[in-house]
C-alpha cells in the first residue's frame, strides 16, 4: 500500500529510441534520453512541450504501453508489471478525443462499466456505482441510458472521466484532455478533474501544449524537448521565473 511519502509513479533515467526510415536514410530517434519524475499521491504534474518532443511516448511509458529501453519505471513503490490486466483499474487514461475510446454503440453506462467488468461481474451494485460516478462528474442519472453519439463534447469527456475513475485508479494520464474543448468547457472539465481529485486523492499526468491549463491545474511542471526534461519545477516558480530559454521561448510563443 502506497504512503504518503511514496510517489505513485516513479521514472528513474529512462530511454526509449525508434528506428526511423529506410536504407540509407535509416537513423535512430531517441524519444525519450534521461527521463526522471516522480508524482505523488493526490498531485499534478503538467508535462508541455511541443509536437515530437516525446510526451506521447512518456504517457505510453506511463501506462505500461511502451517499455523502456533502459531505466526503471516503478508504480506505488515497485517495479511496473508488464502484465496490463495485473494493474487494470489502477491506470486509467482520459484522451483527448473521447469518441476514439468510447464504443458509439454502447449505452453510457456501459463504457462507464467497462473497466471494472475487467475483474467483476457485473451486478445492480456494480450499475450503481457507474451510476454514482456519472453523478459525480456532474451527469444525471438519465444519461446511463443514452450512447456517445447523443451527448456533447464536453458530456463525452464527463464520461471519459468517469470512465477513468470508476475503478478507483491510483493514477491517471490525461493526454491533451481539454484540448479539443471549448474554453468555457475547458474550465469546467479543468475544474471537475481539480474537485475530483480533492476527493480521490489520485495522481495524474497532465500532457498538453496548453500552457495555461498545465498553470491551472498543476503542481508541478516539466518541460520536454527533443526527448529530455529540460525544466522541472513546482507551478509557481515555473511560470514567475522558468530556468531554461526553451521554457522562455514556450511562454514568447504563448504570448505572440
């Protein structure tokens, strides 16, 4: 069981590389050099950067989607099983397009139930607390009877979060969560995962090019180029003063 001391998610030195190309234009990109983090139970850590710089492949390092080629992930204090149903519930992902990861053919209910229907049968009990976590994340129970195709973005990713939460993770990587959000429901969405996690104590990883919602919602941030974590610093002191003139040229580019 995890302390309040133990971080949930642990990147110790990691490296990941692809072969890209063919014959004589074949190389070696290195999506990932060095990559060191720690989250702790109930914080945020904003992870920005720009296209290509490696978020994408740390949040499938993250979720035991892409093993490292070197270093070590660990996961509430031990080393993350590659066995994905051995750790099911306990990761949860929320993307950015909700449509990609729930079934249009299915009821609400249903992709809210799926994820615990991986170790329990289901049951009146099971259906209500799906139920109880719709209402949660502010939908009324009438929604357990509509399918995707039915609800607006922003009730998508209600449902994505409810999703995510419904087994009670320890940690959860939204990946560009709110990106394809109007403002106004981006603050919304922002808001809810900020309550949510007041009460449930996870952590999360929050990936996104939008500097002003990692601000929002982060304790801590780290800057990512070219495969490296240039800049790592608690929310405040990021944004009053970053380090590194990658970070500045972030935040010249935010501005323009």
């Amino acid at each position: 069981m995890t302390s309040d001391t133990t971080p949930v998610v642990e990147l110790d030195d990691v490296h990941v590389s692809f072969t890209s190309g063919f014959g004589a234009g074949r190389r070696r990109v290195h999506a990932m050099s060095g990559v060191s983090f720690s989250v702790a139970p109930g914080e945020t850590l904003g992870l920005v950067g720009e296209s290509g710089s490696g978020k994408s492949t740390t949040a499938a390092v993250v979720l035991g989607l892409q093993r490292p080629d070197t270093g070590a992930v660990r996961f509430e204090g031990a080393p993350l099983a590659r066995s994905l149903r051995s750790r099911a519930g306990r990761i949860q992902a929320v993307l950015q397009h909700p449509r990609w990861a729930l079934d249009p053919h299915s009821t609400v209910l249903s992709c809210v139930l799926e994820p615990l229907l991986v170790h329990e049968r289901r049951s009146s009990e099971v259906d209500d607390r799906a139920v109880a976590m719709l209402e949660n994340v502010g939908l009324e129970a009438s929604f357990a009877t509509r399918r995707p195709d039915q609800l607006s973005g922003g009730q998508l990713q209600r449902v994505s979060v409810a999703r995510a939460l419904v087994t009670h993770p320890a940690f959860i990587v939204f990946d560009e969560a709110v990106s394809a959000l109007d403002v106004s429901v981006q603050a919304q969405i922002l808001n809810l995962i900020q309550d949510l996690q007041r009460e449930h104590s996870f952590a999360s990883l929050f990936i996104s090019h939008d500097l002003a919602a990692v601000r929002y919602i982060s304790h801590q941030v780290a800057v990512m180029r070219a495969g490296e974590i240039v800049e790592l610093a608690p929310t405040g002191i990021f944004y009053d003063l970053p380090s590194h003139p990658y970070s500045r040229q972030l935040f010249q580019e935010l501005s323009s």
